[in-house]
C-alpha cells in the first residue's frame, strides 16, 4: 500500500509540474502594448513593410503590430476619426487598454488630431514620429488644388493653428519626434519638432529614408517598448 502511494504521490506532482509550466511561461512572457502604424501623404500601409521587420526582429509578434490606412486626399480630421475607430479595434483585439502609434510625414498631422481633439490621449502610451508634419511643409502647396490635406498641411492653416494652440504634446503620452535637415519633403525640416517632446536630430535622412533605414526603425522599436 506505502508503495502505491508514493506511486501515486509522484505522478500527482508531475502533473502537477506539467500544469504549472505552461502556466508560469505565459506569466513570465513580456507585455507589449500593440503598435499602430500611421502612413503619410501618397503611402498606404505597404510603407511599413521594413518597419514591421525592424519590430519582429525586436521581438514584436505580428498579433501585436497594427497598420491603419486611409484615403490621404481626404481631410485630416475625417483620418484621425477613422484612426479613433481603428484604435478602438486594435485595444478590443488585444484587450490593451492603450496603443502606441508610429507615424510618417502627414501621419503625424492625423495621429496628433486624434490625441489632441478626438480624446486619443488616454488611449496612447507613446507616440514615435518620423519626419512628421507638424508644423506643416511648403511643398504640400504643390498638391492644395486637389487636396484636402494638403490645404491643412499648408503652414499658417487653420489645422496647424488648432495642433499648435496650448499644449502640443497633450496628456501622459510619451511623444519622440525623429528629423533631419536632409528631409526636402518637410520644409522647414524643423517642422517635425514638438514642444514637449523628445526631438531627436537624424544627421542626414532622407524622406523616405525614414521607412527604410533599420538602424533608425530598431531606435524607434526601443522607444515602443520602453523601459
């Protein structure tokens, strides 16, 4: 009888450890917030392409990196309400109470509008922009005639002045801007600067160099994941 306890004793404490195991893995495994990823003007979401490589190869799995796209004619602020609706889906997905964004040129007009107007702050941990448009760029006078978005992104638009007024950086968001004097698409290049950000100066990157350069892509993937 001893002998079939122990027996009996042992095989409850393997399944015991078998039950356990997976269990304490899961708990141990780390907790990235999902990442949104935001186009510019004349993009879709293929662009991030080299960016969600950059981010798997952080450790990010595909189940947690997002791409929204949108028409880039239409009005910013019709993008950022899609953006809103989109971010609602990705923290449903998810079950994350908040995201982090990463956006690109006219993306940064779209994903600021939606924290700073449409109450996306308390739905955003950190905010990544590269070669955002913040402040607008006069190039974007080369597109005003047929559209939207490039009206706003003109400097001096009544959108600019609504981002600009107050507090640029709204709410507990982590915000890091990236920019370079190399940039001919942003002009001035020093639009990309956010009062209340982390503004880092890239020496020489070019535009599209932004969404392509892996060194830059594994910086932004750092600052996602945070301390």
């Amino acid at each position: 009888m001893r002998r079939i306890l122990s027996s009996l004793v042992a095989a409850a404490a393997a399944a015991a450890c078998l039950t356990a195991g997976p269990t304490a893995t899961a708990a141990a495994a780390p907790h990235r917030t999902p990442v949104v990823f935001v186009h510019g003007y004349l993009n879709t979401g293929v662009v991030w392409a080299p960016a969600r490589a950059a981010f798997r190869q952080a450790g990010y799995n595909d189940s947690e990196l997002f791409t929204y796209s949108y028409d880039f004619n239409a009005s910013n602020r019709t993008s950022a309400q899609g953006l809103a609706a989109f971010v609602e889906k990705v923290k449903h997905t998810t079950g994350s109470r908040t995201v982090d964004i990463v956006n690109h040129s006219m993306g940064g007009m779209v994903a600021m509008w939606y924290v700073k107007e449409l109450g996306g702050a308390t739905s955003v941990t950190r905010m990544a922009s590269l070669a955002g448009a913040h402040h607008g760029t006069i190039t974007a006078g080369l597109c005003v005639i047929t559209s939207e978005s490039c009206k706003e992104m003109t400097p001096g638009s009544a959108f600019l002045a609504t981002l600009a007024a107050d507090d640029e950086t709204p709410g507990p968001v982590a915000y890091r801007t990236w920019y370079s004097p190399c940039d001919a698409v942003i002009n001035p290049f020093t639009s990309s600067v956010l009062a209340g950000a982390v503004n880092t100066l890239v020496p020489c990157m070019t535009h599209v160099g932004f969404l392509a350069n892996g060194s830059l892509l594994a910086d932004v993937a750092a600052f996602t994941e945070g301390p």
